[in-house]
C-alpha cells in the first residue's frame, strides 16, 4: 500500500525532502525575480541593453557583434527568433538563468560552509533585494553568474587527469560574455595551478582564447583595434578622469556630446598618463570601491533597512577575516579579490554594480560564514541551565 505522501515523492522522481525543499527555495527566488519584473514592466530599458540587441549591429556573421562581445548577442538574438526580444521578454527570459545560478551557488556553499549553512547562503541568494534586482535587468550579468559559478565549483573538484574541461567550459563563457574575463580567468587558474604544484590548470585558458579570437579579429576589422571592446570603455574613463585638462572635455557637459571619443590609447591612459605609484595608489582606491564601497552602498543596502544592512556587512567583514585565517576558506576572499582586481584601477574613477554583481555571491559566503561563527559564539557564551545534584 502506498501512502499520498509517497505518491508525491515518486512524482518528483523520488527525490528526498531536503531537494525537494530546495527545488522549493529556488523557484520561490525566481518567483521574486519574475513578480519584480512585472511590478516595474513599465520602466524604461536599462541604457546598456540596446547596444546588445543584434539589431543594433551589423551582426552580418555571428562573430560580427563589435563592439560587445558575442554570447549575450547570440542570447538576445534566440530570444528574437521566439518572438520574446521586447525588453519585458529579454527581462522575463534572463530571469531564467537564476535557476542554474541558484543550484550552483549551493553546491559551492555546501561546499565550503557545509550543508546546513548553505541554506542559510541559498535564501540569502534568492531572496536579497539587491540580488533580485540585479537578476531581473536582462542583462549579461547573470549569465556571467552562472558561468562563473561553474567555474569556481569545477576549480573546487577534486583533481584528475580531465579536470580542466569543466574550468575551461566555464572560462570560454565568461570571455565571450565579457573580455575582462579572460585575466580575470587566468588569475584564477594561476591561483589553482599554485595549488596543483603544476600548470595543468592553465590548459583551461586556451579554449576560451580559441574562441574569442574572432571577436578579436571583428574588432580589429572594424575599428582597427583588437581590444576595441575595452578600449572603448577605458576612453570613457580616462575622458572622465581628465576632463577639465589641456585636449579633453572642458565640462561634463562636452564629455557627454562624445564620451567615448579617443583621445588617448589605452596603452596611453595607464602608462604615460601615470606614473607606477599614481597607478599602485589608484588600484588600491578601486579595490576599496569594489570589496568596500559596493557591498556597503548597493548590495547590502538596496531595499534594506539601514541596521540589516550594517549588520551584512559586519558579518561579510567578520567572514573574510575567518577565512584569511582559515586554510580550508581561504579560496573564498582569495576568489573575491582576484575577480575583483581587473576593475581595480577603472573603479577609482567610475564603477557601477554591474561589475561586481556576478561574484558578489562569493561576499554571501563570507557573510554566512561571519553570522555562523557569532552564532556559534553566542551560543557558547549562553548560561547553561543548571541541574539538581545527584544524592
């Protein structure tokens, strides 16, 4: 005789209660994310969204999508051909990425912090404002969420003699969903191989040059430039940084008539424009805006009351330190800051969450890792009830 309760577990292919609990969780944030989507349909695309749509660009083969990279091309342009390419649909559509992402960072949490305190991170995933809004843009950030997730899992795997296929998998998504990937991957994969005590891990590097090689190669056919996808960003910034100087924009006003106009290389910007202290010095003003200022202005803060958010970051403060000290956790702010680091020195001028938001779960870790010790603490620290002595 079987009982309903049965019936209903063989449905679920006879999954146990903690992942049916989990299938629960995650269609709950996507949940959040998809109502958010409908509460504010109305608003207006985000800025950056129409210079991704194919229509916007020549897109005459499918590495023709200068200057963005391709794989978010590539993902609006299947959203168009099944009739959901409207910003409501890109934004209803991109919210479905959520649900690998959602998988994924519980398999890292369980990872590192075990599997009761994973939950803890997961419903901090799902259901944090910031989280939630960021999701629900359309944007590529979660796509790079979700690869780079994958990433950190596959580096986190036990090692073997194939190991390097999943991390190269992941590294070939992110760089052709954003370029900065590329170093960003590789110092990830040093960081591994270090830990391998050989250079295996770098193999993983080379399928995602393969495959960026014809954007590269499109960018340099169109505007000259191989790099022109970041070029363009950094005459933005040194424009912003230098205005008001001999041979840049006197006022904001003139900058924004042509902000991307390039008055200096790239090349120019950062090595003739300052010196090594002044790019040392502004490094470490960026990574404050990255590990520091993000987390306490947007990520913690957005939709928030102020105490919850204080209290966020006092755990992710409080987390990091564990970890740095912890030689099992030490991957966790280690990760944190070497994806952190490209944005480094741009950021002392301009930064926007976008940048940060894909690893930002990595500061979720740390702040369930913050919250678990002080709970331990207190618990250690609470009276324990007295008993009768024995006669």
């Amino acid at each position: 005789m079987t009982f309903p309760g049965s019936r209903v577990k063989e449905f679920f292919f006879g999954i146990s209660r903690e992942r049916a609990a989990l299938i629960a969780l995650s269609l709950l944030g996507l949940a959040a994310r998809i109502g958010y989507i409908l509460w504010t349909r109305d608003a207006a695309p985000h800025p950056d969204l129409g210079s991704f749509l194919p229509s916007s660009l020549a897109f005459t083969h499918p590495f023709d999508t200068s200057p963005r990279e391709p794989l978010f091309v590539w993902w609006l342009w299947l959203l168009g051909k099944l009739g959901a390419g409207s910003a409501a649909g890109i934004r209803l559509a991109g919210s479905l990425w959520f649900l690998p992402s959602f998988f994924l960072f519980f398999a890292l949490a369980a990872r590192f912090l075990g599997a009761g305190r994973a939950w803890a991170a997961a419903a901090l995933y799902a259901f944090l404002p910031a989280q939630v809004q960021s999701d629900s843009l359309g944007l590529r950030n979660l796509q790079e969420t979700f690869a780079l997730l994958l990433l950190l899992n596959a580096l986190h795997a036990p090692a073997g003699p194939k190991a390097w296929r999943l991390p190269a998998a992941a590294l070939a998504l992110l760089a052709l969903t954003r370029v900065n990937y590329v170093l960003s991957g590789f110092l990830l994969l040093a960081a591994a191989a270090w830990r391998a005590r050989g250079l295996r891990p770098l193999l993983a590097l080379a399928p995602a040059l393969l495959l960026l090689a014809p954007h590269l190669q499109n960018n340099k056919a169109r505007h000259g430039d191989p790099l022109y996808s970041v070029s363009l960003h950094a005459s933005y910034i040194s424009n912003m940084e230098n205005l008001g100087r001999p041979g840049f924009p006197a006022t904001v006003y003139e900058w924004q008539k042509d902000p991307y106009a390039q008055r200096l290389t790239t090349r120019q910007w950062l090595f003739e424009n300052h010196t090594p202290w002044e790019l040392a010095r502004d490094s470490a003003k960026g990574l404050r805006s990255g590990l520091w200022d993000f987390y306490w202005k947007v990520y913690f803060s957005l939709g928030l009351p102020g105490r919850a958010a204080v209290l966020l970051l006092g755990l992710y403060l409080l987390g990091a330190a564990l970890a740095a000290l912890t030689p099992g956790l030490r991957l966790l702010p280690l990760w944190l800051l070497l994806l952190t680091l490209p944005y480094a020195f741009t950021s002392h001028v301009f930064w926007a969450g976008r940048f940060f938001t894909p690893f930002a779960p990595l500061a979720l870790l740390l702040a369930v890792l913050g919250g678990g010790r002080a709970w331990d603490t207190l618990r250690g620290l609470r009276p324990r009830p007295r008993t009768a002595p024995k006669l």
